[in-house]
C-alpha cells in the first residue's frame, strides 16, 4: 500500500502543486484548507485528492482532522506543513492581531500539526516532515517582521526536532521557497512587485508551484533519508543564505 500524505493548506497555491505532485509520485494524498470551500470543492474535481477543512492555529481540530485522515485513509506518514498567510504592514502599523494571526498560523501551526502525527510516526520508525519556510525567514523582508518571525522560527523548528526523529528513521526538512507566482505574492501592490521584488530576482522572474512541489516530492521520498534537518532554497538566486 502506498504510503499517505497530508499537506496543509493543500488545496491552492503552492499547496495545491504539493499535493497533486505527490498524487502523481503514486502517493495517496489528504489536502487540508481553513476557508476557502469553492477552490477546494473545484481542486478536488479537478484531482480527485480528498479534502479536509480546518484551521492549523487550532491544536483540537487539527487532533480531529487528523483522527479523520487516519481512520478514512490511513497513518499519515508524510507531513508537508505548507499553510500559510500574510497580514504585510509596516512595523510601526501592525497590530497585536496580524502579528498573533501570523505566528499562529505560520508557526504554531507546525507545532499543532506535527505533535499529532510525531508519535505515530515514531512508533511505526519512519516519517517525513516538510516544512514550507520562505526566503523572507531567511534574509527578513520590510512589511513583514511577523511573517519573517514565523519562517525564521519553522527554521529553528525543524534543526532541532530533525535531530530528535534521526534515531527513529524520521527526517524534518524546511523549503524556503521565493517568490512564487500565487495569489499570495500577486496580492503585493503590483509597483512593489514589479519594481521591488522581481528586479532583484537574478533569473528574472517568478518561480513556480511546481517548481517547489519538485522539491517536496525528492524530500518526501525513500531516497532522501540521509537528507534531515536542512533548508532547502529555492528561489531563483535572489538570496543565498
Ligand atoms: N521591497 C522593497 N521596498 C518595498 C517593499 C519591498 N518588498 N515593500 C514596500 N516597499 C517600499 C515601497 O515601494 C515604498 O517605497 P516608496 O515610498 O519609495 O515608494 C515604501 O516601502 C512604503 O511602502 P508602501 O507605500 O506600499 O506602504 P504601505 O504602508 O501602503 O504598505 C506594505 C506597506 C503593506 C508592506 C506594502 O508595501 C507591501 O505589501 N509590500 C510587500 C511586502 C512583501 O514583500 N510581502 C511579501 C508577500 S509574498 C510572501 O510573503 C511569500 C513569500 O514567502 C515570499
């Protein structure tokens, strides 16, 4: 039997490319989301994955969601922690809720998913963790001090849990991907993008989902168990970190 996936805000964007990527590696794929119902239906319709709704910040619904995956799917043995949302202001406008809604969900989020899965996957002595990071965890960006505080802080996560899954045959990896072509960068004021970001990306243009879903795909895999507790960067020469 195949082994199961679960990725996290799985049904658009980036996440979507995750999911169906790893539908085509032959895996049997869980995609969760948190509110949009009509781009989930539509992306189940179109790939078949199966959908489950519920907010990754929430510790309980994420104990009940994957309760559901369990009992309707299977173990989950790959965790791809994917969800993510901006709310970009300027240091000096940001309120308490965008920075809480950010950490909760960018953050605390792969705490409250990957507590849920982590003992099964100790038991059964093999797991996958791929945490989706982001450029701006790495080198900071302006307008978002609580996004790059999240991503900096998935960093951290995975070092230290990488080596706490090592004896148990477990590996924990972050992407940091760039800046990708999906509603989230395209939602940057279009002068900020065009004349900001994208001229100071070297291959000259925005990656791709799939770009980044190639990359979840080799983590995920049998192959990579040597491979635990690195950062994986993807973003078209704009940072090296
Ligand atoms: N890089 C360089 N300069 C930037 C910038 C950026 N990313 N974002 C804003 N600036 C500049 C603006 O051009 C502007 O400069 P000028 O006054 O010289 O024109 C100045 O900073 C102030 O910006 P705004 O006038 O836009 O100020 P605002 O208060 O109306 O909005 C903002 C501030 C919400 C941060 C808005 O500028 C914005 O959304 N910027 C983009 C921030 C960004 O890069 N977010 C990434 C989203 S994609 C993502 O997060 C995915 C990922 O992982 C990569």
């Amino acid at each position: 039997m195949s082994r199961v996936a679960l990725v996290t805000g799985g049904t658009r964007g980036i996440g979507a490319a995750i999911s169906v990527a790893l539908k085509n590696a032959g895996y049997r794929v869980a995609a969760n989301y948190a509110g949009n119902d009509e781009k989930a239906r539509a992306f189940h319709e179109a790939t078949g994955v199966p959908v489950f709704k519920w907010d990754v910040s929430d510790y309980a619904a994420c104990g009940e969601g994957i309760a559901r995956i369990e009992s309707e799917i299977g173990p989950v043995e790959i965790l791809v922690n994917n969800a993510g949302i901006t709310r970009d202001a300027m240091f000096h406008k940001m309120t308490p809720q965008q920075w809480h809604e950010v950490i909760n969900t960018n953050l605390t989020g792969l705490f409250n998913m990957t507590h849920q899965v982590w003992t099964g996957m100790r038991d059964r002595s093999f797991g996958r963790i791929v945490n989706i990071s982001s450029i701006n965890g790495q080198k900071g960006q302006m307008g978002q001090v609580n996004y790059s505080a999240a991503k900096a802080g998935d960093l951290g996560f995975t070092k230290a849990l990488a080596q706490e899954g090592a004896a148990k045959n477990i590996t924990v990896n972050a992407i940091c991907p760039g800046y990708i072509g999906t509603e989230m960068v395209l939602a940057v004021p279009e002068k900020v993008l065009n004349e900001r970001i994208i001229p100071q990306i070297p291959v000259g243009r925005l990656g791709e989902p799939e770009e980044i879903a190639r990359c979840v795909t080799f983590l995920a895999s049998d192959d990579a168990g040597f491979i635990t507790g690195s950062t994986l960067t993807a973003n078209g020469g704009q940072f090296f970190a």
